[in-house]
C-alpha cells in the first residue's frame, strides 16, 4: 500500500476587502471616462428635464 502524506490544516483567513473609499477611487474615474464617451451626461439631463416636465 501507498502511504500518504496528510494535508497541511488551511489557515482560516478572511478574504481581503477593499474600504469603501478605496473602491469609489477607483470606479469614479472610469464612469467619468465612460460618461464621456458616450456623452451619457446629455442623456441624464434630458431624462431629468423630461421628467420635471410631467404635470
């Protein structure tokens, strides 16, 4: 018979979370970017003025 090694116990660790400003720094760049690209800023402001304009 083979003998076999036994497994290393894995070290219970907690997945590396970012800090909410962490992550904001790093997505507000590239919405602005993709805004500008895409010109979606004139698409907010036409929503917005279309609905202000309802009854």
């Amino acid at each position: 018979m083979a003998t076999t090694v036994p497994e290393a116990p894995r070290a219970r660790t907690r997945p590396a979370r970012r800090h909410p400003l962490v992550a904001a720094a790093i997505v507000l760049p590239l919405a602005a970017l993709l805004v500008v690209v895409f010109g979606g800023w004139e698409a907010v402001v036409l929503q917005a003025s279309s609905v202000g304009m309802m009854p």
